[in-house]
C-alpha cells in the first residue's frame, strides 16, 4: 500500500503533516476511555456476583455490662442463627466472629484494642437460594418479634443503585469512544479536502487524462491511512504509561471495592486495535471524501 506510485506530491504536503499529532490525542482518549469501561464491567461483575444471594442480619449489643449482657448477647446470636437456617430459601447462617468484626472496621477506625472495648453489634452472614429467595418482610417480622434489635440488610438495594451508576458510567464512556470517532473522522474530512484545494490543478489534469476518481482517491486514502497509524501509535505510546501508572497506583490500595482495577485482556486487545482502527477510519474517510468532493465538481 505504501509503495504504490503517485501522481500527486502529498509526501511534502504541509497541510496533512499536523495530522499524525491530532489523531494520537484521540487515541490517547479514546484508549482511557475504553479501560475506564473495561475496568468499571469487570468491578461490576464482581460486586453483582460476590453480593448476589447473600444477606447480613444485624444484632443490636444488649445493654449492661457484666457477665449476663455478654451472655444475653451470646443468646440471640443462637436463636438468630436457628431461625434463619429454619428459613424458606435460606441456605446458610454463620455469626462473625468477634476478630472478623474487628478486621472489617479496621481499614475505617484502625487497627486499635479501642474496638474490642466497643460494644460492637453481632452479624450474621446469610447465604441465600437465588432460585427461591426467602421473604424478606416475613423474615424481618419474625427476627424482631424473636430477638431485640435484630435487623436484616438486604445488599440487593444498595447494590442495585450501584450496579445502575456504573452502567450509566459505562454508556457515557460509550459515547466518548463514538464522539472522538466522530471527531478524527472530522478532521481528516478538513485535511482531506485542504489537500485537495492545494492540488486542484494537478488533479484537475490527472482527470483530463482520463484518471478515474477511484484512482485519485485511493492517493489521499493511503496518505490518510499512513498518517492516521502513526498518530496511533504516538496515542498508545501515550496509553500504555499512564495505563501502568494507574495499575501500580490500584495496587497500593487497601481493601475495599476498589482493590482491583486491572485490566483484563479483552480490554488490552481493544486499545491494541485502536491505532489501526484509527487509521482505517482516516482511510476510509478520506477515501470518501475525494468521491464527493470531485462528484461535486462534475
């Protein structure tokens, strides 16, 4: 494609050398825009299935201190425990112990012995049958009337406004990628039809000699197409340390949802593609550009 023979001097055409340097910006965005995706499916994939069918019953500490509170607290966990494994729908019911509750409130109030003084509330980690889920109104009624101050936290509620924001998050990433598609496609539009305004005269005497438009077109095509792979190549040398940067970054974090924000290989191989795909939307761009413009002239 690079090779083929010329009539048209656009190797030293000044109007199209900017173009490697506004496509690789576009590709540089449209590469973070595809990993931000990437990344905010695979988190949601992992909250939907590490929540989905799983429950946390609250239990209000008793007041007091002494022996018998600690006993009375030590009671409800068992009753709590043998009603929801009576259940419908409930699979599996285990109180945390008290080191659990410790280690999950260390990352928000640190690791100190304050939190073994503190009259911490028991839970009790529910496991659910997704094929027939238990009834959660009747199951709230039956806790408190059974025990004081017990509670159930369905994580379905918050988890599905969750789940909602980053799908709205993953259309508006969507939509970068196509509104910075549209914008490279605009500027080899510009650039496409500036060469052509520089070489009117020479095209105008390739088409008195019987050129066809096919033949003037595949020119400003592969020129676009050679232009249009450098600049993506100069974007995804631009993607791939800032790509590191936030992976090292994510590393370093501490628990949490946000623990993990690798990429994963589906996303690797879309930004790959991206110089390439930027190149032939410039081709191809280009290439219908010269039919219309010199259509128009006829």
């Amino acid at each position: 494609m690079f090779s083929r023979h010329t009539d048209l001097p656009l190797k030293n055409d000044a109007a199209t050398r900017f173009l490697p340097w506004l496509v690789a910006p576009m590709v540089f965005l449209c590469a973070i825009a595809l990993a931000g995706a990437f990344i905010l499916h695979g988190l949601i994939g992992r909250w939907d299935r590490d929540v989905a069918g799983t429950l946390t019953v609250e239990i209000v500490s008793p007041t007091g201190d002494g022996p018998d509170s600690a006993e009375k607290a030590r009671t409800n966990v068992l009753d709590a425990e043998r009603l929801l494994k009576a259940f419908p729908g409930v699979r599996a019911a285990k109180a945390l112990s008290q080191d659990q509750l410790i280690a999950l409130l260390a990352p928000w109030l640190g690791n100190s012995d304050l939190l073994k003084e503190l009259p911490l509330p028991a839970l009790i980690d529910v496991t659910t049958d997704p094929a027939s889920p238990p009834d959660l109104a009747l199951m709230s009624t039956k806790l408190a009337q059974a025990i004081p101050g017990a509670s159930v936290d369905d994580h379905r509620v918050w988890l599905s406004r969750l789940i909602g924001l980053g799908r709205s998050i993953e259309w508006l990433a969507s939509g970068i990628v196509l509104l910075i598609g549209f914008v490279t496609s605009a500027t080899v539009f510009q650039a496409t039809r500036t060469g052509m305004a520089i070489h009117h005269e020479v095209i105008e005497v390739l088409h008195l000699i019987g050129a066809p438009d096919d033949y003037i077109a595949r020119q400003f095509a592969d020129r676009a197409f050679t232009l249009g792979l450098r600049g993506g190549v100069i974007g995804f040398a631009l993607t791939a340390p800032a790509m590191a940067a936030i992976g090292f970054s994510a590393h370093h974090l501490e628990g949490g949802f946000l623990a993990d924000l690798s990429l994963p290989w589906t996303g690797w191989g879309a930004i790959l593609l991206l110089p390439v795909s930027a190149a032939l939307l410039s081709m191809i761009t280009a290439r219908v550009t010269v039919h219309r413009t010199l259509a128009s002239l006829l």
